[in-house]
C-alpha cells in the first residue's frame, strides 16, 4: 500500500509517495507561492497529487502545514508564513479532487507521527516530539495516538513561558521557551555576544556560505570558542527548564528532538541534562529517554504515514 505525503512550507510544498514499508518512492515539490492566493495554490496541489495518484495509485493522502490548524475539519486556521491565510479548508477539497482519504494537521504533529513510527518503531506508546528550528513546535503522542486537546492546539511548547520579563517572542510574548531556543533567539543572543563577527564568520561559516547561522555557531563550539560554548550551554538551560515543566505534566516514555537545530545536541544536551537531574519530583526525570532524531524529512514522512494509519483505521474520502 502507498500513501501521499504533503508538507506544505512557506516556500515550497513538498510531496513524496511512501510505501506502508516506509520506503520513499518518489518525491516532488513545487513553490507554494501563497501570494497567488489560497484557491490557486489548492489548485495546484490537487494536480500535483492526481499527477502521483495516476502513478503510484496511492490509498491515502496526509498534509502537513506550518500554523494554527484544526485537524477535525481539516482547516488551515491561521498560518502566518501561508500569506497570513485564514480558513482554508484543505481536507474536503482535496479528498473531492483526489477521491482519497485525507488527513491535515500541524507540521509538528507530522514530524511527530514520523518519529513515532519511523526513528522509535512504534517503540513507546507516549512520545513528545519538539522541532527545533526557527520556532519551536512540538507534537504530543499519548498511547499510540497524537492528542489533539479541545481543537487541535495541543503542544504548543515553544510558548512556554519560561520567565515573565525574558526576551520578546515572535508571538508577541515575552520570557517564552521558544525566545531562547529558536534559532532566532540564539542567534540575536550570537550577534550580540560575538564582537568581531567578520573574523568569527571567516574563521567558523561554511567556506560558500559565510554567514553566522546556527552552522557556524556549532562548527565554533567543535573547536572550543568559549562564547560559542556559552550560548549552546544556556540554550540548553533554557530548553531543560522548558521541557521538564513538560515532562512532569505528560511523563512521556521518550522525548525526540528533531529540526536543523538539534544537529548542535552535542553542545546543549549536557546542559539540559543537568538540569533534568537537579529537577526535585524526579520519577518523571529517571524513566524518560531522550532520542535526536537522524531523518531530517519527519514531518512529510510522518504526513503520509499519519494518512495510511487514518486509511487503515476505515477513513473515507467524504
Ligand atoms: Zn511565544
């Protein structure tokens, strides 16, 4: 059996077909361009999925998008990297179009779903998931299944408040986990700290991308640049302090980190360690594993997983 995965981003869409034995078949991609507006883009993204339909006869289709999505009417919400689009219907159309079952959540729900089955195999049976990248999002597995809570918002981690006077969030807020380790975050913190940026971008960037990014800011850490090391330390504080608020709410079996900015774990997840161990109400603390994920593609993978998982269940297109 195959399934069609989506992960819809800012810039480009991106779909694969995966076998029920988690193999990738083929993948394509096309540019969002959310500025020709919500009718053209589901447009083109139903033709995209008939074009892999005629080849590959698919069973399913899972969609993935970044922002506030309502998995049981499967409606974009609001996704303030789509344009600012508000309710867009996603699921209907495309099940009408395409004549197949269709599932639509969060993009950190799908990369949540595919650590579950493809980096923990099914393993454990209550997973947080938490993409590290620009924001921070995370997606919350409990017995088996993603747990939505009362309208499909649930897990949103990165607007943990961590302090009430930290540093000013992308949402608006202040002191939020998310305002201290999303790449942003860390990188205002790398800009500020670091005082001659030309000479540490030309000792530590790529040789043809010199820009300080969180590549950088790691490659700095690897040989032992003392402010370098500071940031990743404190970030890791920041992001120990965030998750263990979380780990004695859920008490999950395993926490997977995944996004571009867990490739930096060896520099902030002795630091998040220490403060897992300094935590008081330690049961929550001593069973947990704590898992970086390899795949960087959790989030469309987990999206046509999510989609053959809801086919196999009886989902309909309707
Ligand atoms: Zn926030």
């Amino acid at each position: 059996m195959n399934g069609i995965g989506v992960d819809i981003g800012g810039t480009n869409t991106k779909l694969i077909v995966m076998s029920s034995g988690k193999k990738v078949l083929r993948e394509d991609r096309f540019d969002t361009a959310p500025e020709r507006g919500p009718e053209d883009f589901i447009r083109r993204l139903a033709a995209a999925v008939k074009k892999l339909k005629d080849e590959w006869a698919p069973v399913s289709i899972g969609v993935g998008a970044a922002g506030d999505v309502d998995p049981d009417l499967g409606v974009i919400r609001f996704s303030p990297n789509l344009d600012r689009w508000r309710g867009l219907a996603v699921k209907r159309p495309l099940e009408k179009r395409a004549g197949l079952p269709c599932v639509l959540e969060n993009d950190a729900n799908m990369a949540a779903w595919g650590a579950y089955e493809m980096e923990l195999g099914r393993k454990y049976r209550n997973v947080v998931a938490v993409t590290l990248g620009t924001g921070i999002g995370g997606g919350i597995i409990i017995d088996g299944k993603l747990y939505h809570g009362a309208n499909g918002s649930a897990g949103e981690l990165g607007h943990n408040k961590l302090s009430r006077s930290g540093p000013r969030c992308h949402c608006g807020g202040k002191g939020c986990m998310e305002a201290s380790c999303g790449s942003y975050a860390i990188m205002r913190e790398a800009r500020a700290a670091i005082k001659d940026r030309k000479a540490f971008v030309a000792r530590y960037a790529d040789p043809g991308r010199p820009r300080l990014n969180t590549v950088c800011l790691t490659r700095a850490a690897d040989r032992g640049d003392r402010t370098a090391l500071r940031i990743w330390r404190e970030m890791g504080e920041s992001l120990g302090r965030g998750l263990a608020d979380m780990l004695l709410m859920l008490n999950p079996d395993c926490v997977v980190l995944t996004g571009g900015v867990s490739k930096a774990s060896r520099h902030f997840l002795g630091p998040l360690k220490k403060v897992f161990a300094a935590q008081q109400m330690k049961t929550s603390f001593l069973c947990v594993d704590l898992v970086v994920a390899r795949n960087a593609d959790l989030g469309v993978c987990g999206a046509a997983l999510l989609g053959l998982e809801n086919a196999k269940r009886g989902g309909k297109a309707g």
